[in-house]
C-alpha cells in the first residue's frame, strides 16, 4: 500500500473535482437560500416553520432530481416542479408561485458562498501541482457563478457541467468528455467526489482512479482508490 501511494503520487497531473458537497457547501448554501425565499414570500402562512418547508423541499428535489438524471424529466420542469409540489402539499396550488420561486432560488443559491471546511487551503496546496477541473451534474448557469462568488474559479482550468457534455455522471461518456476538453489521459487523472455511485463508481467504471469523500463515514463494499472523511485529507494522498 506505501508503495503504491508514493507511485500514484507521482502518477497523477489532473485532479477532477466534483462541486457541490464536495467543496461547495450544497447542504448549507441551500438552507441559507430557502430560508429567503421562505420569509421572502411569507411562506409561514402555509407551513409551520422554515425546517418543515425545507425538509418538504429536500424530498420531492431528490425524487425528481432522480428522474432528471434518468432523463425521465426537463430541466425546464424540474426547476418549478419541485416547488410545485412542496407547495402542494401544504395547501398552496400555484404552478406561477412555484416557477417564481423555482427562478429565485437559482438565482439565490450562487450568492451563497459557504465551503466544506478545508476547501480552500487544500485547493492552494494542489494547485501548485496538479491542473484541477470541475465535472458536475450541476446546471451550467449556476455552477460557475457559485466558483465565482465563492472566489475558488481562479484555480480551475475547466468546468465541465452535464449540459456542456450532453452527459451525467456517472455515464462515462461525461467523464470521457471532461478528460477530452483538459487534454487529460486516465492513467494520469483522479476524481475527487461525494457521491459513491455517481462519481466514485462511474469513475471506476470508465477506469480513472478516486477519492471518495465520505465525511459521513457511510458504509459501504466498494473498492475505491482512496477515502477520505475530510477534504483536507486530500494533500497526504497526493
């Protein structure tokens, strides 16, 4: 195993990062974002409080955002559908609320700049040394606007988004176009990501090595290159 660190070490020139909940706070940013839109449009008139509006939220965003990867669902439709549907459930029936707020939100969350603690003090060791990018599932028009106000853009060479692509994660196609826009070889890239079966076993499957951020300490059975429970950890490993 120290033998194959101190190789892989010296293996590796391009480091792909996924963002959201691997260096942008997602969980904390979209609170903070909710929480406006919340008292912005007095939503207290139907739910109790802003944890049960965002808990409802948080469930019909991941069913549907599932189905938006499978390609069961828009993106046009998935922006106002989750609201729709939260809204629903507690007894406000207004598809122009929901597409009003489903705008706001997107234009709320990039504003929001919280980072997974360790972020920019691992992205300044790396970036002396590795040519970093970004691959994610994430809307086009939103992920470089959170680099950007987050102020960490200036340390990657390209961001990669589904859109851009024409792929998600974990389809290797999205990996293949990534690794072909930075002029990147497998043998000589690593991805960095949260999520174990989108980035980690996509990686995998297209044959790019991983570090699987796992802060939660999930169990799991896959065989991953590397894990790690803090992003900090990230600079013993390369």
């Amino acid at each position: 195993m120290i033998l194959n660190f101190f190789f892989k070490h010296t293996a590796y020139k391009h480091i792909f990062f996924d963002l959201d909940r691997t260096l942008w706070d997602f969980e904390q940013n979209m609170r903070d974002a909710l929480v406006d839109i919340f008292m912005n449009h007095k939503l207290d008139v139907a739910f109790p409080d802003p944890d049960t509006f965002i808990a409802c939220f948080n469930r019909n965003n991941h069913y549907l955002w599932d189905k938006y990867l499978k390609g069961e669902l828009t993106k046009d439709v998935l922006r106002y559908k989750r609201f729709e549907i939260t809204l629903s459930e507690y007894g406000i029936e207004s598809k122009t609320l929901a597409e009003t707020i489903g705008n706001e939100y997107l234009a709320i969350m990039p504003l929001k700049t919280a980072l997974i603690p360790g972020t920019r003090e691992t992205l300044d060791y790396l970036a002396d040394r590795y040519k970093l990018h970004i691959i994610s599932n994430g809307f086009k028009e939103v992920q470089l606007p959170k680099l950007q106000r987050s102020n960490i853009d200036k340390y990657f060479e390209w961001v990669v988004t589904s859109e851009h692509s024409g792929f998600h994660k974990p389809d290797k196609r999205a990996f293949g176009y990534a690794l072909s826009k930075a002029n990147a070889r497998k043998s000589e890239s690593i991805m960095v990501g949260d999520d174990l079966e989108i980035d980690i076993i996509g990686a995998k499957k297209f044959g790019m090595d991983q570090i699987y951020f796992n802060p939660n300490k999930n169990p799991h059975q896959a065989k991953v290159t590397f894990e790690v429970k803090e992003i900090s950890e990230i600079t013993k490993i390369l």
